[in-house]
C-alpha cells in the first residue's frame, strides 16, 4: 500500500495515526524538491525513528514509489499537506491505475498558517509561485496573476522557489512590478510559519531592502489594497 503523508510545517506535526502506519512501512522516502526544510532530515529520523531515504523529483516523478508499494507498505513524507503538489496526484492517478491501494494523511499547510497574518483566507485569489530567475530565463508571468488578483480586490500568496534566496526574490519582484507597470505598496513576508522560528513581517519593499533577516522557507503576500478593517490593524501589529 502507498501512503502519501503530509509533515505539517514542523518535525513534530505528524499526527497519531501517521506514526501508527510508519511503524509498520517497509520504506519511508521524503520528498525534498518542493520546499526548503526549516529542520534536516537526521531530525526527522529521530522524532520517527526509523530511516528515511530523501526521494528528489526524477525518484518520485519515475513511479518507482509507485511499483514498490505493489508489494509492500511504502510511505511518501511530504511537507505542510500531501496534495499542494500536481506530481502527488500523478502518484494516485498511478497507483489507481495498478490497482494499488494509496491512503492520504492531510496536515496543516501554508494555506492555513498564512491566517496568522489576520488576513482573511477566502479573500485570497489566484496562488501564484516565483521561480529563481537564470541569465537566460527570467519569468515574470506570476505577476498577471497578482495583477489579476488585485483587480478583484484579492490578496495575492506567492511561494519561492527553492533555493531561492530572499534578496534575489525581492529583486525579481521588484522588476517584474515595474515591468508590469504595477506599483507595490506593502507587502506581508511570512517566514518558517508553523515553527518556532515563525515571524511576519509587513513593510514596503524599500524596507525590506535593507533587511536580510528572512529565513527559508518563506512566502510573500501582497494584500489587496481594500483591506477589511480588522484586516488593517491586524497588520499594524508586524510593521
């Protein structure tokens, strides 16, 4: 059987039922290509106790995840909830195919830690996500969807790439926004959210310029500029 099994945003959010079926896992992977891990996989080996073998995108997009639990129980450990990632619904879709059995294990994502920032969450548009930028590949498409967002008085969520720093992220959107001929007033930047690490900070762009205290993993949202009320001074409280 295949277990697809979300972490929650810190190594000690998995739930009850999650340690029950790891118990009896043949082989434990861990998906390490979405996101940049607030804690290393060694940590996470200790809180589960058992070994677990880090699965890159070629490991888990070939399927052998797959063929393997045709003949025993295999676990996928995925950050924040199993099923952000269009690669873990292919890994469904297969095993469906196959006839091979394949459980889902939900926890918290960003999705819902990003309601810490006082902002209401169905008030958010579009997500949107930042690649980091090379000499010859440089996207600025996520700013039509902030753009699109923000004519439809939405909030914008933005996740980083991973690797990628926060300097160069503030870079890119700053460029991309003056490319778009789009003015970014102030912006919330929410930093390893879920961990004891967790901070928000909400500060124009030039400001954030001459900050470099943000960890990975992060996110970036742009409010919309018709904040609700409780919103707005709910806000007040990270400038």
């Amino acid at each position: 059987m295949l277990y697809l099994m979300g972490l929650g945003l810190n190594e000690r959010s998995l739930t009850r039922e999650s340690f029950e079926i790891l118990s009896r896992c043949k082989r434990i992977y861990l998906e390490n290509y979405t996101v940049d891990f607030p804690y290393t996989t060694y940590q996470l080996e200790e809180i589960v106790g058992k070994k677990i073998i880090e699965a890159n995108r070629e490991k888990v997009e070939s399927l052998e995840i797959v063929d393997e639990a045709k003949k025993m129980d295999v676990a996928l450990l995925i950050y924040g909830s199993p099923l952000m990632a269009t690669t873990h619904i292919s890994l469904i879709q297969e095993a469906k195919y196959l006839g091979i059995k394949c459980k889902v294990l939900y926890n918290a994502s960003i999705f819902d830690a990003i309601g810490e920032t006082g902002l209401q969450l169905y008030k958010f548009g579009k997500v949107t996500s930042m690649p980091a930028w090379k000499k010859s590949f440089r996207p600025t498409s996520f700013m039509e969807i902030i753009k699109e967002n923000f004519s439809i008085n939405a909030h914008s969520l933005i996740l980083a790439d991973i690797g990628l720093e926060f300097s160069d992220a503030l870079k890119q959107l700053k460029e991309a926004s003056e490319e778009h001929n789009f003015k970014i007033k102030k912006l919330i930047v929410c930093q390893t959210l879920g961990t004891k690490n967790s901070k928000i900070f909400y500060r124009s762009i030039k400001e954030f310029e001459e900050f470099t205290g943000v960890r990975k993993p992060y996110c970036i949202i742009i409010p919309s500029e018709k904040l609700h009320e409780v919103e707005r001074e709910f806000l007040k409280l990270f400038e």
